[in-house]
C-alpha cells in the first residue's frame, strides 16, 4: 500500500469521527494505528456572527428620519458616511428611502459610496433606476448602475 493510499484511507476512517471525540481504529496491511478526533477548535471560543437581519422589511419611517437628521448634523461629506455604515450593518432600506439618503451628500464620490454601502441592503431593487436620478451627472448615474448590479 503505498503512503498517498494509506493517507485517503485514514481520511475516509476520520471524516465520519469528526462528528463526535472518539478513537479510530484503522488496519491497513503495514500495521493497525489507532487515532483519537477531537471536532473542538479554537473557532469554538469565538462568537457566533450576528444573525441578519430578515430582508424584505424597510427601516420604519421613523427610525429613518432619525438616520437623516444624524447624516444632516454631521458636516463633512466623509464623516457622514459613519452613521450610514452603521446604520446600514443593521438594517433595510427602500430605493426610495436610498435615493433620499444620497441627497444628503454633496459630492458625486461620497453619494456613490453612499449606494455602495447600502447595495445589497435594498428590498425592492426593481425599483432601483428611481436612484438613478438623484444623480446629476450621467457617468454617475451609469457608476451607480454599475455599483447596484454589483459590479
């Protein structure tokens, strides 16, 4: 038997062990070996990640206005995105509700970053071409396209 046999051979006698810790006990021709699984690992003392949030269900109107007066009360452009992350980490939006956070922002680059990050965060993306216009110039209007088609 040669070594890469032996090798898939104890792969095919542990995959089944990896289940639960025990022994395993494996004859081949060279002698019988005898294997202790343990399915702990250091994975196991890390948290498990936040569960999504269900899609299909848009930020409340209010909890909305809340997220566009804490945009509107920050002054930079840059320093507006760092309530959309973590708002956007949390929850859904409509296109509408998308095209309106985009007017908050003054310059083309933040307002593309601004769809960038609630890309994928839209529960009617049937009605992404409204984002479109919220745009002035075409190439940015064709960048956004680009960004909510996940390109």
């Amino acid at each position: 038997m040669t070594r890469h046999t032996l090798f898939a051979v104890c792969i095919l006698a542990l995959v089944p062990a990896l289940a639960s810790a025990q022994r395993v006990k494996i004859k081949t021709p060279q002698g019988n070996y005898s294997v202790e699984v343990d399915p702990g690992t250091d994975d196991d003392d890390r948290p498990a990640p936040a569960p999504a949030p269900a899609a299909g269900r848009a930020m409340g109107s209010a909890q909305f206005d809340k997220l566009v007066a804490a945009i509107e009360k920050t002054s930079f452009d840059e320093k507006k995105l760092i309530p959309l992350r973590s708002a956007a980490s949390a929850n859904w939006f409509t296109a509408a509700q998308v095209g309106r956070l985009v007017d908050l922002f003054s310059f083309g680059q933040q307002r593309l970053k601004c769809v960038e990050i609630v890309r994928g965060r839209i529960v009617d993306p049937e009605n992404n071409f409204t984002i479109y216009e919220h745009f002035t110039f075409s190439s940015e209007k064709d960048k956004a396209q680009k960004i909510l088609e996940g390109g």
